[in-house]
C-alpha cells in the first residue's frame, strides 16, 4: 500500500470545525483506508491542549505516511490563531478481522478456510495481517503452530 497523504481540507469560518467533527472526519478516513480489515472502531481520543479545546477549527491536515498506525498527528488551524499549525495527538482505538490458525500449517500447505479462523484483534496488533482474499490462494511460508495470528510475512503466493 502506497503512503497516501488522506487529506488537507481548508474549511471557512462559517464551516468551522469542533472536535467531535474532527473525530468523525478522522474515522470516516479510517474505516475507508482499512476496509479490507473489517476495521471497528470504539472511539477515537484527540490530545488538544486545554487552551486551544474550545477555539474552532478553521482546517486541519491527516497524514497517515505509516501503515496500520493506530495512533498519530493531526495538524490544526485555529480560528482564534489562523498563524499557528497545531500538532495535535490522537488515537484510534479499535478491533480488525485478523485469522488465526486452528491447528499446526506444515510448510508449504495451503492456508484454507478449514484451517484458520477469524478473529476480532485490537487494531494496530498486527503489523501486515493476512486478508481474507488471500485464503485459499496462499502457502504457509515456514511451519505454523497452532493458535497463531497470521500476517502476510508468514505466507507465500
């Protein structure tokens, strides 16, 4: 997956922002970026300084240069400091489909609906999950025990 630069949206001052948009913009992103994981999110926490929480939000700036980050930076303009480009935090907190293996995959066996399960995880605790387009067409890489997550690095086409 290519690093993708999400958004700059410059929105005018009657379109200003809050942080609830804020959140919504940043999950819509999200769930669009990862649909292919089956993303669910819970909530997402945003780390404005208290002086700045109640100032509207003329723009803001989503980078998301790494894959499956489930925290990072948004960058802020402010009504009240048009000047200023805010950093702020956020996190996504959320679950993913990921599989799992049901008993032990010998190298070079396929990866089957038979032999795996899905299974909710936190977003963020696989670095390359295996898809669910990639069963029945992938090879297990090296031996897999039983009741191992999956990623993409642990199979071969």
């Amino acid at each position: 997956m290519k690093i993708l630069t999400l958004f700059l949206i410059g929105l005018n001052a009657l379109f200003a922002l809050d942080s609830n948009a804020l959140k919504a913009e940043i999950k819509e992103t999200y769930l669009k970026e990862y649909k292919d994981l089956k993303l669910e999110i819970e909530t997402i926490n945003l780390e404005i300084p208290e002086r700045f929480s109640h100032a509207s939000i003329l723009s803001y700036e989503l980078n998301a240069s790494n894959k499956l980050k489930k925290d990072g930076v948004v960058f802020l303009r402010l009504e009240n400091e048009p000047n200023l480009r805010l950093p702020v935090r956020y996190s996504v907190i959320g679950s993913m489909q990921a599989f799992k293996s049901i008993g032990a995959i010998k190298k070079d066996e396929n990866i089957t609906a038979n032999n795996t399960k899905k299974e909710r995880v936190l977003f963020g605790a696989l670095s390359n999950p295996l898809l669910e387009g990639a069963i029945d067409r992938v090879s297990a890489k090296h031996f897999i025990p039983p009741d191992t997550l999956l990623s993409a690095d642990k199979t071969q086409a």
